[in-house]
C-alpha cells in the first residue's frame, strides 16, 4: 500500500502541476492548453479539469503528511538528512 501511494501522490502532484502551467498560459496569453488539444467544454475537458480539482484538493489534503514525510528524509529520490 505504501508504494500505491507514492505512485497516487506523484500522480497528483503532476495533475496539479499541468493545471498550473495551464492556468499560468490562461491568465498571460489567454491559451487555454486543455482547450486547445480536447476542445472547449467537451466531455474529456471538463473529466480533465475534474481530474485536476480533485487531484489539487488531494496534494492538499495530503500537504501536511508530504512534508512530514520528507522531514524524515523517506521520499523517494532525495537524500536523507546529514546527522548533526
């Protein structure tokens, strides 16, 4: 189960991060990425935009324990901290 969510938290983490960039281009050029590639408002846009909402309310939910988590130098990918 540990590992199902890491793979969950990754999977949110770059939800969140794709709908960032997207509202990024939104509010600067106007673009909206999901948009352009599926469509404005159809059906696989806005399961998108769902996709994302639910994912940002998820890594925020989750914030807490994440950074816990990395207190105790147990994510994945970076090195614990040195002893002092």
């Amino acid at each position: 189960m540990e590992s199902r969510l890491k793979t969950l938290d990754l999977v949110a983490l770059i939800l969140v991060i794709i709908g960032g960039i997207n509202w990024l281009l939104v509010g600067l050029f106007t673009f909206d990425v999901v948009a352009a590639i599926f469509g404005s408002m159809a059906a696989i846009t806005r399961a998108i935009y769902v996709l994302v909402g639910i994912a940002a309310i998820y890594v925020a939910a989750r914030s807490p324990y994440l950074a816990h988590y990395r207190e105790k130098g147990r994510v994945r990918g970076t090195p614990p901290h040195p002893a002092t």
